[in-house]
C-alpha cells in the first residue's frame, strides 16, 4: 500500500500498488502546478479525508476536477467530471520519494 498525503494530512489517498511510470504532464496548467500524476483506475486509490477537507477546479472543457487541500493548498489528486469514466490521477510528489525513484518519467500531455 502506497500513500499520498498533503503537508497538513488532511487529505490522504491509498494506493494499491507503486506506480510504475509518473507523467511530467508538459500542459501549461500542470508546469504551473508542479504536479507528477501518476494514473489509477478509480477503485485502485482510497480517498481519506473528511467531507469538505477538498476543493475542487475545473479547468479548461470541464472534463478534469483537480483537487486540492482546503487548508494547505495542495493539489493531491484529480477525477474526471463524467462518473462513468474510470481512470484518475494522483500527484506522486505526495508520495514518499524513494516511490517515486522506483518508477520512470515521461513527459506528455
């Protein structure tokens, strides 16, 4: 079990298995943001936080909720806005750093 927690911990996700590959998204929005996503079916990735402890932006189409921590600010994880789709994403730089060494980088978008 691999987990992902934000700097204050209220906002934590567990995860079945390391990732193997992380994406260095070359988006403008994720280059900004700093993030590395790592992707996941839905029932792969545990959400652990209490009701409200998430904010969610919808950027550009809508198609992407990115949340992130009411109270520290970090991005943790993002969802897609139409429930039927079943693959998300987890920010791995919440992640331990020797989880993320085990795995190799490519950047997309």
């Amino acid at each position: 079990m691999i987990e992902a927690v934000c700097d204050c911990g209220a906002v934590r996700l567990e995860i079945e298995t390391a990732p193997t590959e992380i994406n260095d998204c070359q988006c403008t929005w994720c280059q900004r943001l700093g993030a590395l996503w790592s992707y996941f079916q839905k029932d792969q990735v545990k959400i652990i936080s209490t009701l409200g402890a998430t904010e969610t932006y919808l950027r550009g189409p809508k198609r992407i909720e990115f949340h992130r921590c009411r109270t520290c600010g970090l991005t943790s994880h993002w969802l897609p806005s139409d429930a039927s789709l079943t693959r998300m994403g987890v920010n791995t730089r919440l992640m331990p750093r020797e989880v993320r060494a085990r795995a190799s980088v490519f950047q997309g978008m």
